[in-house]
DNA sequence: AAGGCGTGCAACCGCATGTTT
DNA sequence: CAAACATGCGGTTGCACGCCT
C-alpha cells in the first residue's frame, strides 16, 4: 500500500499512484490498476459518469484513460461514488431493518439494499459480518426471538396449511431452515454456562456433537446461497414432491436423501450409505459440505460457543441497538454494567471444573443467566406470560412488528417495513437505474402476525430451564417430533429410523431435545395431521 | 512507547445471469 | 442457437486503524 486511507481520502498521494498493483487485462495489452481508488480516479470515474452515464463499464477505461477494469469501475461508483450514498454507521433503523431483512431475504445484499436507501449491499454485506462475528463473540443469536419466530411462524404456516403451494419467490422459505441457527447458537451458548455441562462425560466431544447439532438440525436445508445456487443448477424440478419444503427447495428430495447421512455423520457416525471414501474421510464431526458452518460463508452456526470468546458486549459502537433492540437482552444499563465488572473480574468458583471442561464459558452468559432469573421473577408479576402484551413489550421489541416499528419509520409509514416497493434512490444523475422491481416483497409479508414472544427470552435464558424440565434422557423422539414440526413428516421419519437404528449418544439427543422442547409454546407446532 | 492483535472497510475474485451479436 | 460480452451478486481477502498489553 502505497498510502494510508486518510491520504487516500485527502486525495494526497505520498507516492506515486503507479506503485499500485497493476494488471494486465489479459487482451488488450492494456495494464490495468488494482487496488485502492485515488481521488484523481475518482473524478476521472465521476466525470465519466456525469457525461456517459452508467453503464458499459469496460468502456471507462477506454474512454476515460482510467486503468481500471469495468467492474472495479462499476463498483467504485455503486459502493463510493454514486450520488446520495449514506456514509456512516448504520443507524438504529437501519440495523433494525437488516436484521429483519436478514431473516426473510439470508444473504441477498442487493436486495436488501434496495430497502436501505442510500446503503450498498457491500455496506450491509460487511455490517452483517461484523454483526455475525459480535454476536459470536458474544453468544448472543443473530436474530431477535420476534424475527425468529415469525420467519418459523411463517414458514410453518406455509408448510402446514399451503401445503407447499408457496410460490418461489416466497421471502421466507429459504431462510426458514436456517433461522433455527439462531436457536442453536444460543443454546449453544447457554450450555456453556449451564450447570449439567461439566457432568457430560467428555465436554469436548459433547461440543462437537453441538457443532453436529447446530449446524444439522439448524441447517437442514442447505443456507439460502446453496439452495439458489442448486436451483440453478438443476435442470428440471422433481415431477412430484409434497410438502412446502420441497417446494421450496425443489432439490430437497436429494437433500433428504441426505440428511440421515449428514447428521450420522455429524455424530461422527459412519453412514453405511456411503460411497465415496474421500468424501467421507474429508468430513469431520459435524463438519460437512453444505453445512452452515462453511457454505454459508459467512456465518458458522457451529462457531460461537465453541471458540474461546473474548469476554466482551457485543459492542460498545452498538450497545444500545444490539442489546437494548433485542428482546432477549435487552438489559438494563446496571446489568450490562454488572456483566461488565463479571467480565472484567470473573470468579473463580467453584465453576473451576466447568470452566476447565468448557473454555468457552465466557461468564458473561451466566451472568445474564443470574439476571435473567431475577428480570424473569420481576417479569412475572408484570405480565401474563400466555398473552402477547405488544405495548409494554414494545421497548424490548423494537423489532417487532407493531406500529411503532422503527424500521416502519424508516422506510415507510404504512405500517410494514417491507410492504412497500424499495425506494428508488433520488440520484440526481438521471441515469441512475432503479432498484429492480423484485423487491417487491411478497404478501406473506405484509400479513405478519403478531408474534408471541412471552416464554422464549425467560425459556431461553433461564439457567434452570434445562435442570427443571429436561436431562440427557429425554427421549429421542422428542428431538424428532420437533424436527417433524419443523421439517415435516416425511423428513423426520428419517430421522426417527435413524435415532432407531442407531447408537447416538444420550448427550447428543438431550442437547437437541433440550434446544427444541425449550422453544417456547408458540413455536412448539402442532403434529401435522 | 512499541508491538500485537482485533476490527472494519474497501476492493477483488469467481461465478451466474442477462443481453447482444 | 451459440458465443461473446456486460452486468450483478455473494464471498473472500488485504490493509489501515485503533485498542490493549
């Protein structure tokens, strides 16, 4: 690098600009710049722009003297150049909106740009990393309960009673197995700090069982970019196939075929099935192609309670909108404070075994795990936990679908965030295209029901949710019951032959039936008939 | 004060899709 | 109809910066 960003900024050039990596085009015999724009660049592209308009990027180069490739070109205007981007952090409705787009849309950036005017998918690419990488850190799940919740609200809905009729541009459905992540990620999280872990007989293997867990039973179907990408890669829909999963991912025939092979192998089971030993000798416990932990690139489900986490809030930049916007916790300020001190000076207890045997016990989950017993003792006197009080939980909600949404206030006043056509940015180039017409979200959305959340922030951070109710011998068809919930009959009879068949271990199946019976009772779903 | 380390951002890369020839 | 070209998208990488020790 030949100069600092501010120098970058300040349009100074320390250096000469042709230190820069340079590249042959491979064609024109043209050698063409790469890495970072300098200022002279920038007014060369813009003043191109102003005079060309967008589009037929590879001629800026010609035209323009630039040496710059037309993507880089193309991306240096979109990302840096365009009139009426917003620079900055994100504000809270922004943040609030991303998640929330997040747990309808999975990675499609650009569309959710179109929702953000005025923010680049490779801006909220790189917010939601770092959100990913802060909430990992922190153990904390990716979506607030109320976002969760809907999407599983949904996605149920559309399984149970649409039968599968849900069109392909269903927001929802993509997504709709990769949220339990979220699920997965805390419990994950919690098991850390729950008092039964240190009992589990080899805590190393329980946590690659849990990578097992949480990248399976939270990932069944492949991540959205996957089932994209099949899609594009299969040649012809299955003629016949039932059920909106299948629907939804029309190659999920084969990906059931596969799913007792993935999660045998997730418990480091051998699958009689398989075939290719290379494959097989690549896996590892809970490690497979197509699982979330590396398909999806940029979110590991299987990550967060599993690394030694650097014992801090999931952000000081964004404390009151990570913390505060969730639900789940949604701590007082003397809480976090007291989180705060936990980190800085955690105890040595006689949690010395547990910490031994689970490193990653950050202790900053037990210590929402203490105040959560005392917020839920207070909470109980406050509210009646069967009923959706939308208005005292409006604070904790802010992501929740009321009226007072903020990310209602952001992008429209009609009530729904997303039932409205993406802004179309203002630019005062007239060349500027519009966002595309399909971000247009479809009427699922706009139909969001409230969501009951009462039980699932308690449930979820109860420290004695595990002790009180359910232990390492709960039985297997609870987990699979769940998944049947979930995935449907047809795919959890596999699951069911193959707990049957099979010798997984006691801890295993009680980490997974713990994370699905502790779901709160909106989202324990009825059997399907 | 200096070095290490983590974080955030800008930019690149590969691939897929759409359009043109 | 196919090849070439253009564009868009998502994932990844490299670097500057700031914090911490």
């Amino acid at each position: 690098m030949s100069h600092t960003r501010n120098e970058r900024e300040g349009g100074i050039l320390y250096k000469d600009q042709t230190e820069s990596l340079l590249i042959d085009d491979g064609n024109s015999g043209v050698v063409l710049k790469k890495g970072p724009w300098t200022s002279a660049e920038d007014a060369i592209l813009i003043d191109y722009v102003k005079k060309h308009g967008e589009g037929n990027w590879n001629a800026v180069q010609k035209h323009s003297g630039l040496f710059r490739c037309g993507k880089s070109c193309r991306l240096r205007w979109a990302n840096h150049l365009r009139p009426n981007l917003k620079k900055g952090a994100f504000t809270r409705e922004e943040e609030q909106l991303v998640v929330e787009l997040h747990a309808k849309m999975g990675n499609k950036w650009a569309r959710m740009a179109g929702y953000l005017p005025g923010r680049t998918d490779n801006e909220i690419k790189n917010y939601w990393n770092t959100r990913i990488k802060r909430c990992q850190r922190a153990g904390l799940p990716l979506y607030p309960p109320e976002v969760f919740l809907q999407a599983l609200q949904e996605s149920h809905s559309i399984n149970a009673v649409n039968g599968g009729d849900e069109g392909p541009h269903g927001i929802l459905q993509n997504n709709s197995y990769e949220i339990p992540d979220v699920i997965f990620d805390s419990l994950k999280a919690s098991q850390n700090a729950l008092p039964y872990v240190p009992e589990l007989p080899d805590i190393s293997t329980s946590s690659m069982l849990m990578k097992g867990l949480g990248s399976q039973y939270c990932s069944f179907l492949p991540p959205t970019i996957h089932c994209q990408k099949r899609l594009r890669e299969a040649t012809a829909f299955p003629p016949s196939y039932t059920g909106a999963v299948k629907n939804e991912c029309p190659l999920f025939e084969q990906f059931q075929d596969d799913i007792s092979e993935k999660a045998a192998r997730s418990f480091g089971l051998s699958f009689p099935m398989e075939t290719d030993p290379t494959t097989k000798n690549s896996l590892q416990f809970g490690v497979f192609p197509g699982s979330h932990t590396f398909s999806n690139g940029n979110f590991s489900a299987s990550e967060p309670a599993l690394e030694v986490m650097k014992l801090e809030l999931p952000s000081l930049q964004y404390s009151e909108t990570e913390l505060g916007s969730w639900g789940t916790f949604s701590c007082p300020q003397p809480i976090l404070d007291s989180v705060d001190a936990f980190i800085k000076s955690p105890p040595s207890t006689s949690r010395a075994e547990s910490d031994s045997l689970s490193p990653h016990n950050s202790g900053l989950l037990d210590a929402v795990l203490q105040e959560s017993k005392t917020l839920k003792s207070a909470k109980n006197h406050a509210s009646d936990k069967s009923s959706n009080s939308a208005t005292p939980k409006e604070p904790l909600s802010p992501l929740g679908h009321s009226a007072t949404s903020h990310s209602s206030e952001c992008i429209s006043a009609s009530g729904s965030s997303l039932d409205v056509q993406p802004p179309t940015e203002t630019f005062t180039e007239s060349h500027v295209k519009p966002p595309p017409a399909d971000h247009v979200l479809t009427a699922e959305i706009e139909n969001e029901a409230p969501i009951q959340l009462d039980g699932w922030c308690d449930t979820l951070l109860a420290s004695n949710w595990l002790e009180q109710d359910y232990g390492y011998h709960k039985d297997q068809a609870i987990m699979t019951d769940s998944m049947a919930t979930l995935l449907g009959n047809d795919v959890s009879s596999e699951y069911r032959n193959m707990a049957a068949g099979t010798s997984i271990s006691n801890q295993a199946w009680a980490l997974g039936s713990c994370a699905w019976n502790n779901m709160p009772a909106v989202c324990q779903m009825p059997e399907l008939p």
